[in-house]
C-alpha cells in the first residue's frame, strides 16, 4: 500500500524539480563584459548609460537589446545584442516539463544574449577637431578636411 503512494510522489517531485531548467541555470539575466580599445570609452545601453568600458553589466534575457559604445575623437559603434533561444529549453522539452516551458518563457530565462562578450576597437575619427583656446586666438586641428570647407590660409616652416 505504501509502495503505491511513494511511487507517484516521487514521479510529482522529479517533475517539480525539473521544470524551468533554463530558469535554474541561466536566471532572467545574463552578465554581458564590455571592452574597449582604447578603454574608457561609455557604454550606453537601450539609450541609458552604464558605464564605462571595461565593464560588467546584467542584461534582461528576454529581450534583444541596442547598444553604443562611445569614446570623444573616436567613431562610435553601435550594434545589437541579440536574444535566441538557449539549450536549455531541450531539457524542459525532453523532461516533460511543460510548465517550466511555460516559466522559461515568460521569465526570458529560455533565451541567451549573443554576443556574449563585446570587444569594441574603436576607430579615429578623421572629422574629429580638438581645439585649444588662448588669449583671443583658438586653435582647431582637424585630422581630415571636409571638402566643404574653404582654405583661407597655410602654415609654413
């Protein structure tokens, strides 16, 4: 008698516990590293900055997400991190799970960012002008001349 109560028991619990793997192992966020060449270059993330590179930072799973990553003088780059499903998902589907199917995916749990890890070399600007202000006078050094510019003079040794 007590056999038959133990052996459904122990086939609910081996349910329970193996409902929403995704949610187990990956959590609703993922930690994406941001680097730069050169460091120091801000990392902007769905439009709010997180800080600068190198960095840490915890991403929601259960959505695609923009990034920028900045740096004065130098080009920016911007790209898209973007969600797919993670493997994760096979064992709630092999295991019967359907509830943690269910869990995974309104959580984000079942999906995972990629890249995973971002390395950004940044590009010089050629239009970058840095200028240098003196009694009445400034001084603006560009890389490259934009071609609508008009010359007006010419430095000489």
């Amino acid at each position: 008698m007590l056999n038959r109560f133990i052996r459904p028991s122990a086939l609910i619990a081996l349910a329970m516990f193996s409902t929403s793997c995704g949610l187990i192992v990956n959590g609703k966020f993922q930690k994406v590293n941001f680097y730069s060449s050169p460091s120091g270059a801000e990392v902007i993330v769905d439009g709010t900055s997180r800080g600068k590179a190198p960095i840490l930072v915890d991403l929601a799973r259960s959505t695609s997400h923009n990034v920028q990553i900045k740096l004065d003088g130098f080009q920016p780059l911007e790209m898209v991190l973007e969600r797919s499903v993670s493997g994760w998902v096979w064992g709630n589907i092999l295991f019967g799970g359907i509830i943690g199917l269910i869990v995974d995916a309104s959580t984000g749990a079942m999906y995972k960012l990629t890249p995973e890890q971002v390395e950004a070399s940044l590009k010089a600007n050629p239009k970058a002008v840095s200028q240098v202000k003196g009694e009445g006078m400034v001084l603006a050094v560009a890389l490259t001349a934009d071609p609508s510019w008009q010359k007006i003079g010419q430095l000489s040794r």
